[in-house]
C-alpha cells in the first residue's frame, strides 16, 4: 500500500478527523488505491513532502493559512486534496480535469482496468462499502441512506447530531 | 411458433395488480400464467451463485451515481422503462424522441416513470394508502367538470378493507377519517369498529415539530378557512400488528422486514423489504401450487376470436437474456385474460392489437399528480434524512368548494431534507468543498449545522382527464425488440397551475408561520417549468400513472365498466390505475387495489358462470 501513513496523515488534517476515526471507517485503504490509481506516483511524492514541511514548519500543526497558499490553491496538488475530501465524505472519485490528468494523472486509457478512451474516468463510487462509510451520514446526524438501518421509531427520536459530529472523536 | 396452451386466466404483468388478481385466482385453484416482461429473482432474497437475488438490486443502488427511482433495477432494453433523468425542458416546442423511452410530444414533458422488473413499480413506490374522498368519486356531479366514477366510495370501501389487510398497511383509523380536520369536504367514513391492521407508524420528529408549530394556523381560499392540520400517513409498511394480524416479511427471508427499521432508502429500495412490494403477494399466488409466473416474456399482441369477438390468444415475445436480441415468438389462450402491465402499457398492447377501443379513449385521459416542491431550512435540527420518505402530511385541502376553480392538493411533508430538490448531500457537499473552499473544522461545522435543518414540501396536485393527455403509438417508434415504445402527448393545464399557484401561495403562509428560511427555486430550464399568472412554478413526476383506459357508464366514452371489463370483449378484463376515471389527491395504488381485489371477485364470477 503506497504511503498509507503519510494518506491518512494528509486526510486528518483535510477533514479535521483523527486517523483513529478514519482508520475506523475500514475504507481508508481502498481511498488510498483509488489515489494511486489516478495520480501518478511521483506527483503523490510531492504532495506528501509538501505537506509534511507545512507541519514541520510549524510543530507539527499545520497552520491553515499556509495550507491554503501551499497546497489547497496550488493547481498541481489543490485538485488532489479535494478530490481526497470528497472521498471520505462521499466515497466518490471524481472526474479531474482533462488537463490536469495529461500533466499529472494516469491517463484512463492506460489503465487495464477502465479503459476509457478520455483521460479520466467519469465520476463513479468507489465501492458499496465505501458508499456505507462516507463520513457525511453520519456527520448529518444521520446514517448512509439504505445502510446502518437505526431501528424502529427512531425517527422520531429527538437528533443528535451534535453527538455524531463532535463527541465521535 | 409452439402449439398454444391453455389457463384458465392469463394474466400479463407481475406488477401488484397482477399479483393481486393471480394470488386471489390461485387461491381458488383457477390455473393462471402470468406473463411478465421484466427479469425477476424468483424468490430469492440472496445472490444464489449466478441467480440474482433481490440483494443485488441493493448492490446495483450503492454504487449507481445517480439514486433515481429506476437505480436498482436492470437496464434491460428488451423490456425498457423511463428514467426520470429522460426528462427534459420542451420550452422550444420541439418532440422530443431519441431521449430516453418515452416519444415525448409535448407541450410539457411528461415526468413520471414505472419499473419493468417481476414486481413492478411497488419495488420502489413510497408506499402511501390513502383512501380517496367521497367528494372524489362525483367530480362531474359536485363541480362540474372532470369525470363521475360508476362506483362510490360506499360501495368501494369494503374493497379498500381487503387491501388494506392484504398489503398491509400501518395507520390508525380514529386519524385517517379527518374527522379532527374542519372541512367537512375531507372527512371519509369508516365502516364503524375497523381499524387498520398495524399501528400507525410513528410519526417523525419534523412532524411533530410542524404539528406543534402550525398550531392555530389557517388558510383562506375565496372567504372559506381552512385549517392547517398534520395528519400521520397511512403507509405500506410494517409497524406494530394490531390483534392477530402478523406482518409479511421479506421474500426469501422472513426474518427480515418484519417492522421498518428505518433505512430511509424506501425510494428506490427498501433493503429489508418492510416496505410492501408487489413480490410479497406474487410469492403467496404461487404457494397455491396454481399460479405460474413467467418472466422475460413481453406480451406485445392479442387475437380475437370473429365470432364472439372474445381474446382468443395472447402473443408474447420470450427473450434469452437482456442483453441480446434473441426471441422467440409465442402464444397462449385463457377463458380470460387480464391486462395487468401497468397504465401505459396496458393502453400500449390495447392500440397496438387494434382492441377494446370502440370508444377511441384507449390511451386518453392520462393524469399524473404534477408534484411541487418547496424547500428551506428550519430555525433549528428537525433531525432530516431520517426514517421512511414521509410519515405524515397535511390533508386539509385535499376538497373543498374552491375545486370548481381550481386544482386540490395534499401537502406530504418530507423526512429526508433536500434529497429530492436538490439532491442533499451527495449532489451538494461537493460545492462546499469546491466552490465554497471549505476543509476541515469549518466544512464539518457547515454540513452539521445546515444539513440536520434541511425541510422540504411535495404539493401533489389534482389533475382533470383530458382526452388530449394521450398515450399513442406510431410505426417510427420502437425498442430493439419491435415493441412500440409510448408516444406521449401532455400538458397541464390552467385549472393544475392554479392549484400549484395556490399551494405555493400556502406554502410561504406555512414557512412564514414557521419561521422556514426559503430556498425554493424554480428554474425556466426546469424540465417541468410553467407559468400561471406571470409567476412560474416547476412540477415533478408522482408516478402515479392514472387514466389510460378509463372506467365508465357507458361502452361510448369509457373503456371498461363498473367490473372492470371491457366493453367490447367478454372475457377481457383490465386493471390497475388506467382503469381511474380522475386522479384526486390520493396516491392512486391503494384505490386500485381494491378495484383490482373487486374485479378478481368479478372474474372469479365469470369463470364459474362459463
Ligand atoms: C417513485 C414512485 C413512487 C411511488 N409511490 C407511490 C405511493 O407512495 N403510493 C401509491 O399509491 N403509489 C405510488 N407509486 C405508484 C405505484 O407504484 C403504481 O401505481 C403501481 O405500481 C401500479 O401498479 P401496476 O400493477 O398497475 O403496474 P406495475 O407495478 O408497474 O406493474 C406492471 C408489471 O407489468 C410488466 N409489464 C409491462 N409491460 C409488459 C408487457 N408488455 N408484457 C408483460 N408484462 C409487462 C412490468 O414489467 C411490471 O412488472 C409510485 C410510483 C413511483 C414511480
């Protein structure tokens, strides 16, 4: 697994989840080959070194200025934390850009698995577990619509969101 | 072809009237053969090697894009099905032909949409009962317009009994006669003593919060006051049995489905199948050892007999797999024959027979509840996205005096925020991220604290039969297998946009009282945009498919009669919600149920008559 350490490092301060909680969701490692999947190795080197200067620049605490002028508004790496958000909340790999996936992606063509003729693959969820542990059911106070079905009644159960997003820590 | 066998009913589709009418039969040890176009899972809750169980609809649902109704179930182009992502705006006048199944011909899209798998569209219905109004069955008659039924309520309400215990439906009569309601127009008898066969299901936090809330409020239309009222709805569902009714639970899995567990997942699919679906009664026909089921066979003609001018053969063609043309063209006979394909194509197989259409309103008087959407965020959590699709709604103008001018409608209050307007969270937490350049603590702290507020309305509003609201067909148009696919013409009319304005009109009254932060939107590139009085609204589809082969009084202007029989041929009978004179407010499924109990009554007669 490529640097799995250095994923779940980079996607704890992305989502402001521990690793413990993330580690918790089982599907950190399938996000990680999804990663590696479509961005070339070398540009994944870059972004891990770019960011563990942001922490040892301050720490160890990534001071959230810097992570913006860095790494989110960079247009090599900015694309790649995104799409690393949304696949913890969503499950989802989306489509980068064209241009982006010819300079610093692994073109969908070369790949034995989809082979698509565009450079990158159209959005798609990266697996049925993967959907039941986006972060944002529960975050919602909620749970994935279709999974980790609460039980009779609850529904009318007064939320509690306020324990899913911040005691679950 | 293969020689012709014989039942003594065929009946052509596995949808719930289909089931109904087969398991009532089998019952009686008539011998029955349902044709169904779809694929199926044959019992099967789990994946049995290469037999696919009901679970791998669920499996097709997680990782489908987009969670439309049609998610879970098979793209099968020998047997293709609209998907509501086919909808598109028709604002340049143009047909709009090579999208999707349907011919849409305009002028406004048609938006609803039905499932062709055994089981049919109760797969992924809501599973809403609500019984119609008395007022709704002499529309003609109380407000001049719009169509009288040649059945009252009276004599339909012990057939709604029967559906109700036999779908197995949660509510409490004591809340569903609307007696608590101020408007007499709503108010619907209860035979005295009855009650549903489970307990209501309990109603969700946001309801209970509105009932609260809405308190005091009322409406004014024309100098009358209505009263706002949240009343639970009667819902397909497992909840608590009453007396010794015992839930049904899944097929292929009795363990499950036994009470809803709350998924919140019954659009597209319930995982549990608490929710009622149609395999349920399909699996008690065929436990009566009479009734078989054949799927991958689309029925696509019928023949007649010259002299009593009775269906003598019913042609169907039988594919091998759906991802290849192969058929095989057969035929088969019954002393009768059920049309159980669901409205659209009922009138379908109806035209392209060249049958039962003396009248000329095969395919006419197509109706559909244009469903309207306000959306906002309440003051505070209201706990969204939780517990089945809607456990109450607010009846109140469901009748009234204003229904001369205007459309009525029922109000269904949503439990899962804005899943539908605008597709929360999954086609919207992207944006937060992307647009909004949030990360961190302070995207977890927008998805918290907006999310759980997340409130939506659906305004399902009346529309009247109008012969030119029409299912056609035409040479041009046709799926892989030679089938006619539906040329839909549609519009919707002054009297539904006046009903939609007025519920607008409620509806910032109902967000005013509350307090509701208004996010509702319509847009002039909506599929479903029209205007009425300068102000544009948009509609959905309800897939509530009403009104292709209406029943009447007479052979001249409708399709079928009282017994749900053709007119033109003996040994024909029709079923499921084409048979509606008019829509109303309800969703249709249960009235037609216990139409569909009421004619397999009727067949059953027939049968022992011959
Ligand atoms: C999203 C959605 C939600 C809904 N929610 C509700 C609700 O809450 N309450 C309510 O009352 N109603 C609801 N409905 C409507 C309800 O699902 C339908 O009214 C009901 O399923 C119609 O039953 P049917 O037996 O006539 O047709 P179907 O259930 O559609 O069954 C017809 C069957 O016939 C088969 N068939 C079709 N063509 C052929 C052919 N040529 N040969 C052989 N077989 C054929 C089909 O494959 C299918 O299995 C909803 C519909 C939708 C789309």
């Amino acid at each position: 697994m490529y640097r799995l350490d250095d994923f779940y490092d980079l996607s704890a301060t992305l989502t402001d989840y521990p690793v413990t909680r993330l580690i918790g969701t089982g599907v950190g490692n399938e996000y990680n080959q999804t990663l590696s999947q479509w961005v070339r190795q070398d540009v994944l080197d870059e972004l891990y070194h770019c960011f563990s200067q942001l922490e040892r620049n301050n720490d160890g605490q990534v001071c959230p200025q810097a992570l913006r002028h860095q790494l989110l508004s960079n247009e090599k790496y900015g694309p790649i934390a995104r799409n690393i958000i949304k696949m913890w909340y969503l499950s989802i790999w989306y489509k980068m850009t064209d241009n982006w996936s010819m300079t610093y992606g692994i073109p969908a063509y070369s790949s034995p698995v989809i082979g698509v003729e565009s450079p990158t693959p159209e959005d798609y969820i990266i697996s049925n577990n993967a959907y039941i542990q986006g972060l944002v059911w529960p975050l919602m106070g909620s749970h994935p619509m279709g999974a980790k079905q609460p039980g009779y009644g609850t529904w009318s159960d007064a939320p509690l969101n306020s324990i899913a997003s911040i005691h679950l820590q | 072809m293969t020689k012709c066998e014989q039942f003594d009913v065929v009946i052509i589709g596995a949808g719930i009237s289909g089931a109904i009418m087969a398991q009532q039969l089998g019952a009686q040890q008539k011998k029955v053969l349902i044709l169904e176009a779809g694929t199926g899972t044959d019992g099967r809750f789990f994946n049995n090697n290469d037999k696919k169980g009901y679970e791998s609809y669920m499996d097709t649902f997680f990782t489908a894009m987009a969670k439309i109704p049609n998610a879970p179930f098979p793209n099968n182009p020998n047997a293709p099905q609209p998907l509501v992502t086919d909808t598109r705006n028709m604002s340049d006048g143009k047909p709009i032909t090579n999208n999707g199944y349907f011919v849409q011909m305009g002028p406004n899209p048609f938006a609803s949409t039905y499932t062709r798998s055994e089981g049919g569209t109760t797969l992924h219905w809501l599973g809403t009962c609500l019984r119609m109004l008395p007022e709704d069955f002499k529309l003609k008659t109380h407000f001049g317009h719009g169509l009288d039924w040649p059945i009252s309520y009276d004599e339909l309400q012990p057939w709604y009994e029967v559906a109700e215990t036999m779908i197995g439906v949660s509510a409490n009569a004591r809340d569903q006669n609307y007696q608590q309601i101020d408007n007499p127009a709503v108010h619907i008898p209860f035979r005295e003593g009855y009650d549903y066969p489970m307990e209501k299901i309990p109603q969700s936090f946001l309801d209970n919060y509105m009932n609260q809330g809405l308190q005091g409020m009322s409406v004014t239309i024309d100098y009358h006051h209505y009263p706002i009222k949240v009343v639970s709805t009667p819902q397909g569902r497992n909840g608590m049995p009453r007396g010794d009714y015992r839930p049904v639970g899944a097929v292929g899995n009795q363990n499950l489905g036994q009470r809803c567990a709350g998924n919140s997942n019954c659009v597209p699919i319930c995982p549990i199948q608490a929710k009622y679906n149609a395999l349920k009664t399909l699996a008690q026909a065929k436990t009566t050892g009479f009734v078989e089921v054949r799927n991958q066979c689309v029925v696509s003609d019928m023949a007649l007999d010259e002299y009593t001018h009775e269906v003598k053969t019913v042609i169907y063609k039988q594919y091998t797999d759906t991802q290849t043309t192969d058929y095989e063209v057969k035929t088969v006979s019954g002393r009768i024959v059920v049309l159980a394909a669901h409205a659209v194509e009922n009138a379908k197989i109806l035209l392209a027979a060249g049958i039962a259409n003396s009248s000329d309103q095969v395919g006419r008087n197509l109706m559909d509840h244009p469903t309207m959407l306000t959306w906002g965020l309440m003051p505070t959590d209201i706990g969204a996205f939780r517990g089945p699709g809607s456990t109450s709604g607010i009846p109140s103008l469901r009748g009234g005096e204003f229904r001369r001018k205007q459309a009525a409608f029922r109000i269904e209050i949503g439990n899962w925020g804005w899943s539908w307007p605008a597709g929360a969270p999954i086609s919207t937490v992207p944006d937060l991220i992307d647009n909004k350049n949030l990360y961190g603590a302070e995207l977890k702290r927008a998805i918290s604290s907006v999310y759980p507020r997340m409130f939506r309305l659906g305004f399902l509003v009346e529309q009247l039969p109008d012969p030119n609201n029409r299912v056609t067909i035409d040479e041009r148009y046709k799926d892989q297998l030679g089938n006619y696919r539906p040329v839909i013409h549609y519009q919707v009319t002054d009297y539904t946009r006046a009903g939609m304005a007025q519920a607008k009109q409620v509806s910032d009254e109902l967000f005013a009282y509350l307090g509701v932060e208004a996010y509702t939107q319509y847009k002039q590139s909506d599929p479903g945009y029209v205007t009425y009085q300068g102000e544009g609204y948009s509609y959905n589809g309800a897939g509530h498919l009403v009104g292709t082969h209406i029943m009447g009084f007479n052979a001249q202007t409708s399709v079928v009669d009282k017994h749900q029989r053709s007119w033109d041929h003996p040994n024909l009978y029709l079923v499921g919600c084409g048979n509606m004179p008019t829509i109303s407010t309800s969703n249709p499924t249960l009235t037609m149920a216990a139409l569909t109990y009421w004619a397999a009554d009727n067949v059953l007669k027939a049968l022992e008559q011959t």
